[in-house]
C-alpha cells in the first residue's frame, strides 16, 4: 500500500508541474511577454522568420536554429557553441537590450 502511494504523490507532483510550472510550455500553454510577439494581444506567437545570435552577432533563421528561452524571451543561436555560451552567462551578452528586460534572475 506503502508503494501506490509513493507513485501516486510523484505521479500528482509531474502533473501539477506539467501543468503549472516549468513544463507548461510543453504542454501547449502560452506565455505572455515573448520578445517578438506580434502586437495586438495576440496569444499565439509564432518565432520570426531570421533573428540575431546574442553572442556572434550573427543574423540566423530560427527555423532549425538553436534556441534557448531566458526571462520569458526567446533567443537564437548559431550554433551549439554561441548557446553554450549564453546560458552560462545570459547577462553578459544582453548589452542591446533594453533595461526593462533585464529583470532578477
């Protein structure tokens, strides 16, 4: 009985989570305040066709690029590498962003 339980608690907890907290987004939940979110109010939001890489300054096309979500903003990246780079030390790189935009960690 001891057991079901057990499962029973961690299987709540994954729901909630998935739910409400950081697997939200996978479960189909939008996010207000995304950089590059169409005005207008408009919920969906869909990634622009090119966007620059915070770390090389490149132009890259999001489409296959890899990205990275930092305070509600998403980010594209060049390479794995320029990625890498950019979570170990967001704020460094947010030089070009508005102050308002860089809120606590």
């Amino acid at each position: 009985m001891g057991t079901i339980g057990y499962l029973l608690f961690w299987a709540v907890m994954f729901f909630v989570m998935m739910r409400f907290g950081c697997g939200a987004h996978v479960m189909g939940h939008h996010h207000h305040g995304h950089r590059n979110a169409p005005p207008g109010g408009n919920d969906e939001w869909t990634p622009p066709a090119q966007d620059r890489d915070p770390v090389c300054r490149k132009i890259v096309p999001t489409a296959g690029a890899k990205s990275s979500i930092w305070e509600g903003h998403a980010y594209y990246f060049c390479s794995e590498d320029c990625r890498t780079k950019f979570e170990a030390a967001p704020r460094t790189y947010m030089g070009n962003v508005p102050v308002a935009h860089q809120g606590a960690a």
